[in-house]
C-alpha cells in the first residue's frame, strides 16, 4: 500500500497553542487561560472539528492533488532541453553561398540497443565563400601597413625586428563569414627563431562590431608560423566587414602575446610567403527537439473550452507554436498563451499543456454577478484545426560528448560531414509529481514575485529548466547592498569516471539572458540581479594504496577514481547526491570515507589521501589539508590520481 501524502502535518493540541498565542497577541486583556474559561473551550471545539477537517484532507489521494494544484494554474514543466553546436564540413571550398537551412537534423550513430538522439538547427546558416585579398602587419602602437604586394617576392616578417607582445599578422578577407571554418593555407620560413612550436604565444582574433574576438582554432600545422601548413579558424557569429587601413574587409589577425611562465617566445620574427583563404564549413546552434509542422487537431463543435491533444509530448516552450483555425475558406491563427487570465472574448489564443499535450482553448466562467464572461475566443463550429508548429523533445538524453553527433540525418548538398566540437548541456528529465506537490505551495506563497531567495531560485527552474542547481546568495556585504546574486549550473554529461569538463559548467548566453528578463519582470524595485555560475575552485585528490590480496590493482584504482569524482560532482555528488554544496570546504576524512566502500581498498594506516587546490590553466597544485571554498564557489574535480603508498 502506498503511503498518502501528508498534506497538513499539525494536530489538535498544535491548533489549540496557537490560538492561545494569538488570543495573547490579539487580546491582551484576555488573562484566564484555564480550561474552565469559555473561552478556551470553544478554543478546542473548533480546535477539534479543523482536526477532523485535517484528517480527511490527509486522505486526498494524489489525483485530488493534481487536481487543486491545476485550479492555481500549476502544470509540470517539460524536459529541459539540451543545447549545443554542430560545424558542417563542406566536401571542398564553394564559389556561391552553401545554405543550411534552420531545422536540418543531425544525429549521434544509432547503436544495437539505443535509438539515435535526434538535434536540429536553430537558425539558417550561411557558408559564404572568401579568399584573403589584403595580407599585411600591424606592429604595437603603429597602423596596420600592407604587404600583400610582397608576397611575390622573397615575403615578408610578420612581427617587429625584435618581436613584441602586441604585434600582428592582418588577414583582409573578401567579406565577413559569421559563424564559418576559415582554412588559411599559410607559406612560411623556418625563421621564428626561439619558440616553441608545439606552444607558441599566439592568438588568432576576429573582428566583431563589439571589438577583436579570439577565434578558436581548429588546426594549426604551421609550428608557430614555422613551416608551411594550414591553420583552421572557427570565426564568431557577429564578425562583420569593417574599415581598417582605408580598406573595408572582413578581419582576421595573429597576435603575438606576453608568454606565460617557462612558455618560450620569438627572438626574430616569422617570415611569410604566401597567405591564402577559403571557406570549409560552418558552425550552427543546435537544441535536442524536432519542429512538427501542420498536424490536424479535428474540428470544433463551437463550445467554450473544447480540449484536443497533440500527437507528440512533452511540448517545448516555443515563440513559433501556433494553430490554425480553417472555416467558410477563412483562415485564421491562434496564439500560445501561458494563461487565460488577461484574455478578452475575442482574443484568438489558446493554452497547451507541456507535460501531456494537450491544446485547450478558452473557457467560460460565471462571474460572481451571475454573468458569463468568456475568456479568450471559441472557434467557428465545424471549423478545421490543425497546429501550425510546435517544438518537441529533450531530457537527459539530449547531454552527449564532444564527436558523438556525426550523423547528417537532413540531406544539404555540399555537406560532407557534420561534428559536434562540444558537447550538448542542459537536457534534464521532466518534473515528477512529488516536485510539483512541494513547488505548489511555494507558488501560492510568493505569487510570482521574486522576495526571497527561495523565491529567485524557484523562479529561475520555472523559466530554465535546463537549469540543474540554482543558488540564490542574498549581499552580505553593505557594498552590495541590494544585489541579489544568482548562480547557475546546467545539466552536463560526465564520462565513465564521472569527470566533467570546466567549461561545459557555464550555462549558454541565450539561457542566461532568458532568466535575467524573466526576473526582471518579478524583482523588488531597487534590487539588482547578477546571474552567473558559481566561481569554481579546482581541487585534486592523491590517493597511495595498495589493494587488498586477490584484487586486481586496476579495477581497484577505478573504483577509487570513479568514488572521488562522484563524491565532489556538482551535480550528483555531496551526501544526498543533490551536488557538492556551494561554499563547503573539502577535507581529508570526506574523501577517505568515500572510498572506504571500494571493493578491494586497504583501509590500513598505509593508505594516504592528500588533498591540492589546483589551476586548470598553469596546471600548478599546492598542498593543502582542507580545500577552502569561498561562499560563490563550488568544488571541480581536477586530474584526481592513484599513485602506491610512499
């Protein structure tokens, strides 16, 4: 037998101490509290008949429940969706611009026992051919000067006599190419005499209308502008064409850098011979949902609130979900609407329930006047419905590693191949019933207003649910007074150890600025929302041991590695496996307890666990006994390691 919710935990004498509470705060001069004063005895009386009325609301079962929750316009929230990005390859350079329309799928391999998770485009992309038609230097301080003449001769140095950090190599390309592979197929001389060229202090930027922006590079087989090779750039989505030395190009740029420590640079400057570009491919955004198109509803009957449902559920929240009503060769379409409450009797909206699917249009309610108020427009009798667009799928399945999608499920001439360079992140499950009943309390508590800090985070789950931790931190500090500080962490995949990479922690841009407008409508006037991730503080474990007899040492080094990374996981880990808390320092005995259970650990005074704070970009660690977190900060496994005992 399943146990019933316990909708109202308080009991009879609870209810008789408060009111006499009350009666003290309401009715000082009230002083004969005994239970002779008849006052006191209608005190219990009523005291027992709310007790009785408790008990049969305890027996409401869960469909009751859902039931009232429904009535305060409660509904579950859909998965959340997974986002990502995918770069089309082209089989070879084009001369005209390669369209990839919006809503082209891509795919991960379909295996023996799982079905492929399914992604599509977000927006059209636009592979637009170029070719580099100004080539020159910029040195530190100086304006760029043209050398693209030069190149027909002997070449030319690309950096200062003696290199600073500051001087570059222009690239003019024929027109900007947002969001494209670039192959820059670059002659150079074995003449940058003093770098390494497996790391060399260089950076390769695009220009934006916002300023230079690093694009990441894909391939680099010039050593450092050292030998003939190519290099491929990933360019930003808003690279634009701009004026640089009287010329309006589409920029890119080689900067030289200040080295980091032991990081070796130029003493002389690279020579360049020959510089040439194209266009090989181009990076789109992509979201874990397909786009269903034109699916009939059936026709209505002309009454207030009549219900369809769809054939695919859950439905994503989408700007482009639309029904269209067909009637006497008149067309008409019907908004989305989150509730009927601000509607009019001739607005043409409807409302659809994410969880189940279902298409509801507006009812009619009898106003406390005796009046029939219509809330929203009711379809012409007989008139054919269908959905013009909607947006399902997500969950956790949509959270796949870097390369898996590389099936091109849409056909798109040129397109030779496709590759996810990163992974998708922010694909969750949906909400159970057991997350509906306690959210809907807190909904009629803060009626949609963020006050507290519950109520920013409840808010932001509402809005995000790609959102897998959201920690409100009200300012403690008189400085911050009235900043209400927000951090987020996306759902993310973690490999067979339970690592996570640093940078899928950050949630994408267009989630963020999502949340912020939404609160923004619901905050405090006078209080400023910062939203961000948490700040994190990289910590890696050194385990010594040795297994027990008849344990086979790699299998126990597995169970140990796989046990510290998810203990400190931020989403899994921490002792109710909701997450390492934000701000909670990690200490030895923690750790050692963790691995305790793994089959085959020797627990003897052998063992050693040492804790380090670690920079994932020096790779520096520093021994330390307790890892120190600071109140915005949450813990990152870094490089954890099973060395034998000293």
């Amino acid at each position: 037998m399943l146990p019933a919710p316990n909708l109202d935990d308080r009991h009879f004498q609870q209810l008789v101490d408060d009111a006499r509470r009350l009666v003290q705060h309401r009715c000082p001069e009230w002083t004969d509290h005994n239970i002779s004063d008849p006052g006191i005895t209608l005190i219990e009386s009523f005291a027992m008949m709310v007790d009785q009325l408790i008990y049969r609301l305890n027996r409401v079962p869960d469909r009751h429940y859902v039931k009232f929750l429904e009535l305060i316009g409660v509904e579950r929230r859909p998965p959340g969706v997974a986002q990502g990005t995918v770069t089309f390859w082209l089989s070879a350079p084009q001369s005209h611009v390669v369209v990839v329309r919006a809503e082209t799928e891509v795919g991960t391999d379909r295996t023996d026992v799982t079905e492929p998770v399914v992604f599509a485009t977000v927006d059209q992309l636009d592979i637009v051919p170029c070719t580099a038609t100004w080539v020159g230097v910029e040195f530190v301080d100086d304006d760029p000067i043209e050398r693209t003449n030069e190149m027909r001769g002997s070449g030319f140095t690309c950096f200062s006599p003696t290199p600073r950090p500051g001087d570059c190599l222009m690239i003019g390309l024929s027109n900007a190419v947002p969001s494209c592979a670039v192959l820059l197929r670059i002659d150079c001389e074995v003449s940058g005499i003093g770098v390494d060229p497996r790391r060399p202090p260089l950076v390769w930027e695009a220009k934006t209308p916002s300023g230079w922006k690093q694009c990441p590079v894909d391939r680099d087989e010039t050593g450092g502008l050292n030998k003939p090779g190519d290099v491929v750039l990933h360019l930003p989505g808003d690279h634009d064409e701009s004026v640089l030395a009287g010329a309006r190009k589409g920029w890119v740029r080689c900067r030289l850098i200040e080295p980091e420590p032991k990081q070796r640079t130029y003493s002389e400057p690279p020579r360049i011979r020959k510089v040439s570009a194209s266009t090989i491919g181009g990076t789109a955004s992509i979201v874990h949902a397909r786009v269903i198109r034109d699916e009939p509803l059936g026709n209505s009957d002309g009454t207030a609130a009549q219900r369809f449902r769809l054939q695919h559920a859950p439905v994503l929240p989408w700007a482009g979900c639309s029904v269209v009503a067909i009637s006497d060769n008149d067309e008409s379409i019907w908004q989305h609407v989150d509730h009927f409450a601000e509607a009019a009797d001739m607005d043409k909206v409807f409302h659809v329930d994410a969880g189940s699917g279902e298409v509801t249009f507006g009812p009619t309610v009898r106003e406390p006047d005796g009046t029939l108020r219509q809330y929203g427009a009711i379809p012409p009798r007989s008139a054919a419905l269908r959905m013009a667009a909607y947006r399902t799928g997500g969950g956790a399945e949509g959270n796949v590693a870097t390369g898996r999608i590389r099936v091109l499920k849409t056909s798109v001439p040129y397109i030779s191949r496709v590759e996810n360079r990163s992974p998708a992140i922010g694909g969750a499950p949906a909400e159970t019933l057991d997350d509906v009943k306690v959210r809907g309390p807190l909904i009629l508590r803060s009626r949609g207003r963020a006050v507290t800090a519950q109520d920013f985070e409840e808010l932001t789950r509402e809005v995000a649910p790609e959102i897998a931790r959201v920690h409100c931190l009200p300012a403690t500090d008189p400085s911050d007074a009235g900043v209400v500080r927000v951090l987020l962490v996306p759902h993310v995949t973690s490999d067979e150890l339970g690592r996570v990479e640093l940078a899928d922690l950050t949630p994408p841009t267009a989630t963020v600025e999502r949340i912020r407008r939404f609160l923004d409508e619901r905050r405090v006037v006078g209080t400023r929302i910062v939203i961000e991730p948490p700040a994190y503080q990289a910590v890696t474990v050194v385990v010594g041991m040795d297994p027990l007899p008849g344990f086979v040492r790699t299998q126990v080094e597995f169970g140990i590695l796989t046990a510290v990374y998810r203990v400190l996981h931020p989403l899994h880990g921490g002792v109710n496996g909701c997450g390492w808390p934000i701000g909670r320092p990690v200490q030895e005995g923690e750790i050692g307890a963790a691995i305790s259970a793994v089959p085959g650990v020797d627990m003897s005074s052998e063992m050693m666990v040492r804790l380090y704070t670690a920079d994932p970009v020096t790779r520096k660690r520093e021994r330390v006994s307790v890892v120190p977190v600071a109140a915005n900060a949450l813990v990152y496994s870094y490089d954890h390691q099973v060395v034998k005992p000293a």
